[in-house]
C-alpha cells in the first residue's frame, strides 16, 4: 500500500500494511503510566469508521478527525519495533493486566498499539486503537515509547441506542452482518451519556438511514424502549389492589439520575399534567428499566391478593395498574379502605383500594 493509503487503516482493525525498517532499537523505556482516554462530550456529532464489531452493544469506532494522527503513529510504531523483532529487545517483563505495550497482530504481523488483558503463557492483549483482542508470544509484546503514548486511546467503545436482539437475549450472526454492512462507510455517530467507559450512540449512514431504525426494519433488532402496562391513560379512581414487600421496609435509592444540565437525551413521554408539567423515562434506562418491571410482574402475580399491614404515609409499595405491578410510595390515607399513591416510575397519582 502506497503512503497515500494510509488513511484506510482506521476503516478496518489491524490489518496488513508495509513493513517500514529502522536500525534504531533504542533503549528500553521508563515506565509510561497509562493510556489518555478519547475526550468526548454528550451530544457530540462526528464523522467516524467502524473499527471493530462484537455486537450492536459492543463495537468500537475511530474518529475521523484524528485519522491521519493515526495513521502517522502506526508508521512511527512500525519502523521501531520492526527492527527489534521478537528479540528479547525491550520485551515486556511484567506483562500485568491493564499494562500499556506495543504488541504483533498475528493475522498481520504488524506492531500496534496494545494493553495486556492476561498473561498466562502467551499475553492476550487488547488493541487499544481498534478494539479487537489477540494472544501473542511473550517476545511479540513489547514496552511501549512515551511518545506513542501521546495521542489518546482511537477505538470508542460504543453501544447502539435504542435496541436490543429481535428474539431472545443473543445477538444473531446475521445481525452482526447487517451492521457491519450498514456501517462499511463512513458514519455520523452522536454520542450521548457514557457508562464504564461505553458510549451510548445513535449512528447514521452516509445516506442519513439511522442504523437503529434499519436493523429494526430488517428484523435484525427490536426496539429497546419498555412499555409497560399502565404507563398512562386510564381513570385514577380505578379499583386497585396493592402491597408491600413483607418483612423489612425497604426504601428506594434516593441517588439521582445521570443528567447534566444542557445534555441531549432520548426520552419516553410517560405521563402528561399539562404543558408546563410532564413526565419522561430516560431511554439509556430502558433495559434495565424492562427487566425491573418483568421481575415484579412475575414476583407479585405469583402472591394472590395478600395484603399488606404497611399502610402509613411514605412508605414504600407495589400497585397494580391496568394489570401491571409498578412501584410505588404511600402519599396519603384517604379513608380506611383507600389509599393515594404515587407511581415513582410514571409520575402518575393513583387513588387505590385495599380489601
């Protein structure tokens, strides 16, 4: 490949590019700390290549900003340490998990950027530019220069928004297919909230389809939003039934959720008061928030109409609305056989009765 052809190595993960020699080996180097860490705000829209793909809740993707940054470190990279080879020439001694090396793709045989995951014989290490992994002999991992450590980690770990497998909870082959064809390109990705280091992220293909959207259409996907029974609608004098967990009294976490003020965020509208007051659930919660409402569904069908002796004001409870169990908090006792209840999750005010 020509120098010119450089700028495709961001498109793919390491693959075959020319050997560049050099007869500097240079002197081991000094300990180098750890990798900077892509600096990414919420809300950010850019231009970037798909680089690795597991899932669509896991694959990594390069900015194109930084491309020829990149490009020009991976030649660097490659004219050192090909002229030291597998020698025991600047091998990683202590190749500990989380340790910053250069390491030789074996499909390739080309020196990348890497970080040791394990060393148990051979080192499996993690191409922190691409995101993919790979096992390597001990003299094919090497101590990495400070100066390639300058440019921040180039593979953005990625989770699609809005989606989860269209049948059960393993992602298709055929799925991984799709994205990777929809994504074969350039894309736009918005990035939105991170978690472990994992960025939430809508993605656009060159000719404006949202990556969620098609994967959905082609029965690759389905949606990931929960919809839960009792969401909205319905009379608030409705006849219910409703209990606490027995035993202990619980109380809900009063952590508050994950939103800066300015931040972008795809939402649910889950009940409407009026048009200065209404209530949203954050879609980057969906999952979790969908699995919560399965497991009290399964628990609280399976109790009858037991009852409750925890009735006071504040506490906390589970309330039957339009038959799904939601959770809930005791506001008020109206009468002896009626309670008015605050549903946590829809921000909807339910007058309930016990019997």
């Amino acid at each position: 490949m020509s120098e010119g052809g450089h700028a495709q190595l961001i498109a793919a993960a390491p693959s075959q590019r020319p050997v560049q020699r050099s007869t500097s080996s240079g002197s081991p180097p000094k300990s180098v700390g750890a990798y900077a860490e892509p600096t990414i705000e919420s809300g950010q829209r850019e231009k970037v290549v798909l680089a690795w793909v597991i899932s669509p809740d896991e694959f990594y993707c390069q900015l194109m900003s930084t491309g020829e940054t990149l490009a020009e470190l991976m030649s660097a990279i490659e004219g050192y340490y090909s002229a030291i080879g597998s020698s025991t020439a600047e091998s990683l001694r202590q190749p500990l998990p989380g340790t910053p090396c250069v390491a030789k793709f074996s499909n390739d045989g080309a020196w990348y950027r890497a970080q040791v995951v394990s060393a148990q014989g051979d080192v499996e290490v993690k191409f922190v530019d691409y995101g993919n992994r790979d096992k390597c002999a001990p003299g094919d991992v090497k101590q990495i220069k400070a100066e390639f450590m300058r440019l921040p980690i180039q593979a953005v770990s990625c989770k699609l928004k809005g989606v989860r497998p269209a049948s059960g909870d393993v992602w298709t082959s055929e799925s991984l297919a799709a994205l990777e064809g929809l994504l074969a390109e350039e894309a736009v990705c918005t990035f939105y909230a991170s978690y472990n280091g994992t960025y939430l992220v809508d993605m656009e293909t060159t000719a404006g389809a949202n990556v969620a959207d098609e994967l959905v259409a082609r029965c690759h996907a389905s949606l990931g939003a929960a919809t839960a029974s009792g969401s909205s609608g319905g009379s608030s004098s409705m006849r219910q039934t409703w209990r606490l967990r027995g035993g202990t009294v619980p109380a809900y976490s009063d952590e508050p959720l994950s939103v800066q003020v300015g931040e972008f965020e795809n939402v649910k509208v889950v009940h409407v008061e009026g048009v200065c007051k209404f209530f949203v659930q954050l879609v980057k919660y969906s999952i979790m928030f969908e699995e919560l409402s399965e497991t009290l569904n399964k628990h609280y069908s399976s109790l009858g109409e037991k009852q409750s002796r925890y009735t006071w004001q504040g506490a906390c409870c589970v309330a039957k609305c339009a038959d799904s169990w939601c959770r809930a908090i005791i506001k008020k006792r109206l009468v002896p056989s009626r309670l008015h209840v605050y549903m946590i999750d829809y921000g909807r005010r339910l007058q309930i009765a016990i019997y």
